[in-house]
C-alpha cells in the first residue's frame, strides 16, 4: 500500500490522497503510524476512522457513530496542525472566519433568546460553524443560516405532517444529532427565519429533500467521567470540530478578564431540568487552551473582544466542572455535508409563515 498525500500550501494543511477534504477536517495521517501500518498490509488508526466518518449521499439515513478510541489519535493529528495555524495567527476564531467572508454572526447563528428547544439551537450553530471551518481551509462550500425550527419539529418522533403542532417539551441531544443525521438541517432560505413557531407547515414538508443535501453526522462519546469529556471536548475543538454538550451545571451571566487577558464566564448553580449548548471554538494563551460556549439566552456574556455575546470562554478547570453534573452527554461533529446551491427555489421572503 503506498500513502499518496497532497498538500494545502495555503494553510500548511496535508491530507491523504483519497479522501475529501470537503467532506473530512483534515485527514492527516501519522506518518510514524500510518506507514507501518502500510508495511503491514494493515489499516492505520487515523483510516479506519475516516472511513468510519465518511460522508453518505442524501438518500443514506446513517447512524451516529460510536465512539472509538482510535479517534484520540486522528484528533491529535488534526489538532497538532491547527494548533500550529493558532500560534502563528493565521487561524482566528469563528466569528472572525464570518467576517472574512462577508457573514453576520448573528445572521448566521441568530442573536435572539431562544423561544423554543435549546437542543435545536445548539445544533444549528455548530452546523454552521463547521461548514465555515470548511469554507476557510478553502473548499467551494456556500455558508447557510439554518431554521431551527425544522430540525426541532421532526425531532419530536411523530410522522410528519401538515400544521402538526409540537409541545415546547425538551429533546435529548442525542434525539437532535439523531435527527441531523437522519433528516438533515433546513436552510433559512428554504422555509424562512426563525420566529418562534414549532409548527410543521406545508413549506417544511416539501423542503425534506432541501434539509437531506445539509446533513450533520456525529459521534456519541458515551460514559465517561466529567475530566475525559472534557480532554476530549478540548482535543476535539483544537482539531476544528465542535460538539454540542447536554448537560445540568450551568454558565453564570457575565464575563471577566482573567490572569491570561481572557475575558472568561464562571459555571455553578444549575440549568434546572437540564440544557444544551455548543462549544465551537478554542484560544489557546500558552500551554493552556480556553473552550468557548455557545448559549441560547440571549446577550449574556459581554466581552470588549469582539466575540458574539450570546457566548463565552471558560477555563479548561471550567470545562470538567460544567461537565460533572448527573445526565451530561457529549457528541462531536464528525462531518457537515456541502449544501447545494441550486435547491433554493422555495424562498417564501425570509419569513417563517404562521399557519
């Protein structure tokens, strides 16, 4: 077996000829790892997960990957190059990617209070800032806000139909991702902006095929103690995939500059019932590195450096305590499909309609 690999001069980025780019974050093999494998007619870690992670067309309906600790060794690899954009500056956060491009945070991930299910909310901010990962390494990838309100009506299990009105009761993560993979998330343009309406309409049924070419896939982390989640959330933001975390502890209101000049949010008391949330970028200040939380409450967490402030960054100590409550999963983004371009054709003048 021979290990072809080309390389992204632009970013410093090397991937493994086969794979696609636009599809996997960086498929960077170790070269230690990967060629003896090769010299044992073996599959190499970082592979064998890529192939697991790979991308389905959109009749596919896949499943959520379990988690395998071969996905250690894949995130290090991708993390060890993205970590080396981070100290040379040429990797900004999210927001600012947004801007380079022409995009709003808030129109991207919207800027209101959520009315309705956080789950849907979290997810829909860590679709889109993933396919903005993508777009930055340089792939013809075009950036959508996505509703909502879609994903979080056919996550309620019942068989879709029209004016099928949804409870405002919670959905498990798990449910949500579930859903992303199955169903796939619903562009703004093809059923309208968000207004707090969880209501299918006829509009959201015709737009199923639409929310199948945007399909989000996942992998569970499953049981694990509050300090290995957080390693893992940590390893994975530095390797540019978010995760979407359900969980009780809660982020405190309010933000402030730390020894480092982070400006950071504490976590104590709890969500009450339970809540989701997205952590989709990290800094890293040193040998330490700072996660920040995307929340669904509104204007919460001001901060005079430029990041949205319906998020925040919090410590690595932080992380573990947000993660230590009862009823805390995690599941991280493996893959955010392309959207296509040429779909758009049920814009019904950016507002959701009320039926």
């Amino acid at each position: 077996m021979t290990i072809d690999r080309y390389y992204d001069h632009q970013h410093g980025i090397e991937y493994c000829e086969g794979r696609n780019p636009e599809r996997l974050l960086g498929c960077i093999p170790s070269k230690v790892q990967a060629e003896y494998a090769a010299q044992r007619g073996e599959q190499s870690d970082v592979d064998r997960i890529a192939e697991l992670a790979a991308p389905w067309d959109a009749s596919d309906k896949p499943s959520i990957i379990k988690w395998d600790d071969a996905w250690i060794h894949k995130l290090e690899q991708d993390a060890a190059v993205f970590d080396r954009l981070r100290d040379t500056k040429t990797l900004p956060p999210w927001w600012e990617i947004a801007a380079q491009f022409g995009y709003k945070p808030a129109e991207l991930c919207g800027s209101t209070q959520m009315t309705n299910d956080c789950t849907a909310w979290a997810l829909r901010r860590l679709a889109t800032i993933l396919a903005l990962y993508l777009k930055w390494q340089g792939y013809e990838i075009d950036i959508e806000a996505y509703n909502p309100m879609g994903l979080y009506c056919y996550a309620s299990g019942e068989t879709p139909r029209e004016y099928a009105y949804v409870a405002n009761n919670g959905r498990t993560i798990y449910k949500i991702c579930e859903t992303a993979c199955n169903i796939g998330n619903f562009p703004e343009s093809a059923i309208g902006k968000y207004n707090g309406n969880p209501q299918y309409t006829p509009l959201m049924i015709k737009s199923v095929d639409v929310a199948a070419e945007n399909q989000t896939g996942f992998v569970y982390i499953g049981e694990k103690s509050a300090q290995e989640l957080a390693d893992i959330i940590i390893l994975s933001l530095r390797a540019c995939r978010p995760v979407i975390i359900g969980n009780i502890v809660a982020l405190r209101d309010g933000t402030h500059q730390n020894a480092d000049g982070v400006y950071v949010s504490d976590v104590g008391g709890t969500w009450g019932g339970g809540h989701a949330t997205a952590a989709v970028d990290i800094k890293k200040v040193g040998d330490r590195y700072y996660p920040w939380i995307y929340n669904s409450h509104g204007s919460l967490y001001p901060a005079p450096d430029g990041s949205p402030d319906g998020g925040t960054y919090i410590t690595q100590e932080a992380l573990a305590r947000y993660l230590s409550g009862s009823s805390t999963d995690v599941m991280l983004a493996t893959y955010q499909e392309r959207p296509r371009v040429e779909y758009y054709d049920l814009n019904v003048g950016g507002v959701c309609p009320n039926e």
